[in-house]
C-alpha cells in the first residue's frame, strides 16, 4: 500500500479519536505509520496467519483475543527481541478505539493536555509509551514530513461534541490536578455524582492548605 493511501486509510478514524478523546489526529497517525510500518509490519499469529489489526503495539488481549510474535525492544540502551503478546482486534477501528482508550489512563493525562502536536508526542516518550529512546523524534519527523497536522484542523462547520471553551477548561482542570483522570474530557456534559464534587473540593482545599 502506498504512503498516502494508508494515511488516507486511517485519516478519518485518527480525527474520529479527536472528537471523542481529544487525541491530535497527527499524532495518532503518526504512531500507526510508525508503529505498523506503514500497515506492513502488523503482528500477525505466526501459526494461523491471522491478523491482529493492531496498529499501535498494545501489548496484551484484545477484543479478538492475542497473537504472539517476536519484537524488538530496547532495554538499558540495548536492542532485544524476545516473544511478546500482542492485542488482537476484529478490525483497524477496534484498534484506534483501543488505542483511544489506552490513553485515557492517569499517566498520559499530559498527552491529552499538550497544546501541541510536538509537545504530545514528547509527552507519549515520556510517559513511557514506547521503549524506543527516539519515539518522539520520529513522531515529530513523520508528523513534519507528510504534513499530518492537516488533519488536525476542523472546518467550522464541524460538529464537535463540546465547544472549545469546555474543552480548555476540562484540560486546565486535568493539568491542575483538580481532575485525575483523562476520562473525564469524555464526560464534560454529563452531571458529577457527588463524590466527584467532594474529591474536587477536598483536593481545593488541600492545595490551599499546602500554599498553593
């Protein structure tokens, strides 16, 4: 499959993932192209030759189950390749909800927060997304070179699920600390059940009694 088709393959479940988890598009298909090689290089079961559709490197079990295969890692600054088990999925769309998903854990709430595509990118090397020393390099070089940040813009038209207002504040929230959990950028509309409130209230006033 050529370069731009596979963008174009994966484009619209890229800005998708924005819309609902606040990924920039850009990012996301850069971590396809890399992760996959370009759709190449998709763990596939060695003993059935079924695909797993994952796109990202999610290691684990997915809704198809897994497929075992070998991969490289860097440990310590050395390559090593040993078996691992990798998410399987029905389908590529599986796969970027997964992948969305994935993210919504505490510690990559500062991907989520990046007002850049470059910045997100560090922050996923950060995290400790990949073992790959240069993740974010090579993120940030595909996202320059096919231009990819295209698809982070959104015609005025676009229906979005939250005004950009709401979103900034449920960022500035999570940055602050006042949220814990990226989760909650997914559910700005819905009403906080009262524990919600008390822990947001505790954690105020535990900043103001520390000084902050």
């Amino acid at each position: 499959m050529e370069q731009q088709a596979f963008i174009d393959l994966i484009a619209g479940s890229a800005r998708q993932s924005f819309l609902t988890h606040h990924l920039f598009p850009s990012v996301t298909i850069a971590q396809a192209i890399l992760e996959s090689g370009w759709g190449q290089k998709v763990p596939v079961d060695p003993a059935t030759g079924r695909s797993s559709y994952n796109l990202f490197g999610i290691k684990g079990t997915g809704q198809a189950g897994s497929v075992t295969v070998r991969s490289k890692e860097v440990e310590n600054g050395v390559t090593v390749e040993r078996p691992s088990l990798f998410r399987a999925y029905y389908n590529y769309q599986q796969s970027f909800d997964d992948h969305a998903q994935f993210l919504q854990k505490p510690n990559y709430k500062s991907v989520l927060t990046s007002a850049t595509p470059e910045q997100a990118a560090q922050e996923l090397e950060k995290a400790g997304y990949a073992t790959d020393p240069q993740y974010a390099e090579k993120l940030i070089r595909l996202i320059r070179t096919y231009n990819l940040t295209r698809y982070d813009q959104f015609s005025p038209t676009h229906t979005l699920p939250y005004p950009p207002w709401k979103v900034d504040l449920g960022k500035r929230a999570l940055t602050e600390g006042l949220l814990t959990s990226p989760e909650w950028l997914s559910k700005l509309d819905e009403p906080m059940p009262v524990w919600a409130v008390l822990a947001v209230a505790l954690r105020l006033l535990d900043q103001q009694r520390n000084g902050n």
